[in-house]
C-alpha cells in the first residue's frame, strides 16, 4: 500500500477507499433509520383499539362510541354499547379517550347487566366475575351462557 499523498502545506489527504467507505456508511445508516422510524414512531396501543366514532355532542363533553351491537344469542336479546364521555375543555387528541373511561351498558332481554372494565381493558360481568372477556359482546354472551333459561334479576332499588 502506498502513502498518502501529502498536500502542499504537509496535510495528507484521505484516499478514495477512505472517503467511499464513509460515504457508504452514512448512506445505510441513514437508509436504517428513515426505514425503522415509521416503526418505531407509532403508537404500539393505538393498532389495537378500535377509532372512536364522532358520536354527538352535549354539553358536558363529547361522546365516542367505541363498541356497539344488538344481537339475539340462544334465543336472548343482548345489546350492549361502550361510549367514551370526553370533557368538553380537553384537546383533541387520541390520548384523552384513551384514558377516559368509557360508560358501558349491557342489556339481557331488555334488563341491565352490570359489567365492570378491568385495569387491562377487558370487562367482567356479575353473572361471571371470576373471568374476564376482551369486548362486551363476549362479556354478554358469556352471561347468556351462565344464565342458561335464568332471566336476570330486576335492578335493585338505590337507598339513600
């Protein structure tokens, strides 16, 4: 291998090999990054929830609804919805429905099923509270299946 030419003033100058190398370099470090960056930018939550719908608006906040459905299952009625009540005052931004906590609603043959949200997001019903179940459908069917021909109890009476 032979030195490095040296310029006038004593100062060497790289060689080709040497400024090709980083060149190429920054080249497939800069490819990486603007491939990985759409990957590693997103939000990994906001895949898995469903988008809100624009639901109306009243006067304490906006409503999203995020699960709706009617269906008969083994000769039941369940409907059921999951809205999301955001304060009226707060951004417009995904974050804030996520972390509000959304009202649920179940009905079996028109009565009320109370159903709880879990800290992970999945819901557990009175009629099966020692499992838990990803959406409230689930929750109700799972419900009917317990109940069997049992009709749920009437709500109980609030005393103050």
């Amino acid at each position: 291998m032979s030195p490095t030419p040296a310029k006038p003033g004593g100062t060497r100058i790289p060689s080709r090999r040497i400024v090709l190398r980083g060149a190429f370099t920054a080249a497939v470090v800069t490819g990486t990054a603007g491939a990985l960056l759409p990957l590693l930018d997103r939000d990994p939550a906001a895949a898995d929830r469903p988008a809100p719908a624009p639901g109306p608006g009243s006067g304490s906040g906006s409503r999203a609804t995020t699960e709706e459905f009617a269906e008969m299952y083994r000769g039941r009625e369940i409907r059921g919805t999951a809205t999301v009540v955001v304060p009226a005052g707060a951004p417009a931004d995904d974050r804030v429905a996520v972390a509000a906590e959304p009202v649920t609603e179940i009905r079996i043959d028109g009565r009320p099923l109370h159903v709880m949200r879990r800290a992970d997001g999945t819901y557990l019903s009175d009629v099966r509270h020692y499992e838990s179940y990803p959406t409230l459908l689930e929750t109700a069917r799972a419900a009917v299946d317990e109940l069997g021909t049992a009709r749920l109890a009437p709500p109980a009476a609030h005393h103050m």
